[in-house]
C-alpha cells in the first residue's frame, strides 16, 4: 500500500493541497482535455470540455485542449500532443482508436490517461499486462449486467419474472448474461421469450405474459419498444414492473414512456453534499449537466486532489489514484489495483413526469 493511500482526509481540501504546499502553485498542474472537436462526435467533445473547464476554473488550474480525430492512426499524433503540451495528465479519450494505440506514448512519460467512455474489457486487460497508465471513469462491459441482476435478485423475490430480447446481438448478450446470473444465484426466470422489434403494438406477446402469470419483465430492447410494452400492457389491463438497460435512456418517441418504468445508468445530475453548489455553477455557466459533462468535471477534480497528493508525497500520480477516495461531482468515486471503479457505476432509476430520477438505493 503507497502512503498516497493513507491521506482520504485531505481529499476534502483539494485547495489546500495544490496552494499549500511550498514551491507549488496551481499554474503547475496542466491537464490535456483529450476529445473530439470535429465530425460527429464533437457534440459530446463539447460536452467533455465543458465539464473539465468549469472543474478547472474553480481550482485555478490550467487546460490544453487536444482534438480527438477518432480515427485508425491518429493515437499515436494524439498521445504526442499532449505530452508535448507539457501535460501532467489527460482526460477524455472517447475512442479505443486513441488510447490503443497512444497508450504506449503516454506509458513512457508516465502519464495518466483517464477514459470517461472506453468499455472495452478487452484493452484494459491489455495496458494492465502492459503497464500502460489507463484508467476507466466509465462502466466496464460487464457492468451493467451486473447491475441489472442485482436490482431484480434484490427487489424482485418470489415473483414471477420475464426476461425479453429484442432479437439484436446487444439485446440478446445482455439478456443472456442477466439469465446465467440469476440462475447461478437460483432464480429461474418463469419466461424467457424473444420479440419483434419495431412493432405499432405488442399486444400478442402482453397477453402471453398475461396468460403465464407474470408482473415483473426486463427488456432487452430499444426505448420505443419498451414504450409500446408499457403501453399494451396498461391497456390489457396487465400490472407489469418494466425494467431495461441504458438504451432507455434514449429519445422519447413516438411512443411516450410509461411512468414506472425502470432502467439502469448513470446519473446526470451532480452527487454528494456539495450538489446544490455545484448545481448553481452549472445553471451560471449555463451549462446542462448531461452525458460527459459531469464525468469530466470529475476526472479534472479527481487529478487536481492525486497531483496534490502525489506532490505531497514525492510520488507518481498513477500511485496516488489507485485505492484513494475522491469526493467529485458524480459522488465518491475509488480505483483499484486493477485500474477500475471499485464501485459499480450504474443506479436504478425509473421514469417520472418526463424525467429519469435515482430511486434510492436500499439501506443496508
């Protein structure tokens, strides 16, 4: 265990640590905001830098913008951009194009890159063979099963449970991996079936579920198919708990989503004690907090508290950000050794007066 690991009291005075130490100022700290500026992917660029730009502003710390091609080829020119900027460590990096191959650059200056988008299971198991500094501000691949298995083992005993497949390869892994999980903790689901996607109505397959008793029902589909669900279900006159992924988390059309209804994702609404005042900087800036904006307003504050520490200590912040807490905008947050959130991501939210909210989570 490094000494960095040691110091979660200081966490709340991230102030304290960049402006009190002697020989420090803040102007030392320069942080690569890694994403897109161009194509189709500059909304959410947009989004990531400016989430770290108002992080930045209020610790008095200093941003290199570097744009995100996305493209094969490009990690390399990326990862030489920002350690060429001088950068004590990078956010962003919304591409695997990036990282995978910049990645390697950045390992020998030893700089920190954190990924707020990236899942793939895949290259974080390749940079921690290779020693390649990644970490992941964002769920992995296996996250949001888990979660989803978590939700209805926990809220759903002893009933009657569907699992529904849209029939796409996402729909159908997704729902898989839920049914291996529950089954291994023993619950078998009362029906398993696999539905057209698409469709004007689903009256068939509500009747289905009427006739083989069921109330509760994950969704492995689109928004506007859950949407017909819900909707065919309440005109049968079905009582049916709806529960899907993040792709709920999509454009409510043409069919308005029932209230009730309940997904898993992440929270775009700032966490912790200081919610109210981070909330008010937001609505100042005239800012939304939605999609990568939070989590970049996180990872910039996260790196400012493990430069502090790291200052402190004499030690690389690679080390600092492993095992240490950090109080960010999107709540507690916690790396492993395996460079991971140590926490699951997802919460359970459901869908009321037009809005995701957080259900809140059972006390223990």
């Amino acid at each position: 265990m490094t000494q960095s690991r040691l110091l979660p009291t200081w966490l709340s005075l991230p102030l304290l640590l960049i402006s009190g130490m002697p020989g420090a100022s803040a102007a030392e700290l320069k942080l690569a905001v890694v994403a897109p500026t161009t194509g189709s992917f500059a909304v959410l660029g947009d989004q990531v830098r400016k989430g770290a730009t108002l992080a930045a502003e209020g610790l008095s710390i200093s941003l290199v913008e570097i744009d995100e091609p996305c493209t094969e080829g490009s990690g390399q020119a990326v990862a030489e951009a920002i350690t060429s900027a001088g950068a004590t460590a990078a956010v962003g990096f919304l591409c695997s194009e990036t990282l995978k191959e910049g990645l390697p650059v950045l390992a020998d200056a030893d700089l920190p890159a954190v990924t707020l988008s990236v899942r793939w299971t895949g290259l974080m198991e390749d940079a921690l063979k290779a020693g390649w500094p990644l970490f992941r501000l964002a769920p992995n691949g296996d996250q949001e099963s888990a979660k989803l298995s978590e939700v209805i083992l926990r809220d759903w005993p002893g009933e009657p449970v569907a699992l529904l497949e849209d029939g796409t390869i996402r729909g159908r892994e997704l729902t898989e991996a839920i049914r291996i999980t529950l089954e291994e903790r023993g619950l078998k689901p009362a029906f398993v079936d696999t539905f057209r996607p698409g469709q004007e109505q689903q009256l068939t397959l509500i009747r289905r579920l009427k006739t083989a008793g069921i109330t509760h029902a994950f969704v492995g589909g689109d928004r506007n198919d859950v949407s017909i669900i819900a909707r065919d279900a309440k005109a049968e006159g079905l009582s049916l708990t709806l529960l899907g992924g993040e792709a709920l988390r999509a454009a409510d059309e043409p069919v308005p989503l029932e209230d009730g209804v309940l997904a898993v994702g992440l929270v775009e609404s700032p966490q912790g004690p200081s919610a109210p005042a981070l909330m008010g900087e937001f609505e100042a800036a005239g800012v939304f907090p939605e999609a990568y904006v939070l989590p970049a307003h996180a990872a910039v504050t996260m790196l400012a508290d493990s430069w502090g520490i790291s200052s402190a200590m004499g030690t690389p912040v690679t080390d600092a950000l492993i095992g240490t807490t950090f109080e960010t905008a999107i709540g507690p947050i916690t790396f492993g050794e395996d460079h991971e959130l140590t926490e699951n991501p997802y919460r359970l939210l459901q869908w009321q007066d037009n809005a995701f909210v957080p259900v809140p989570e059972p006390s223990q």
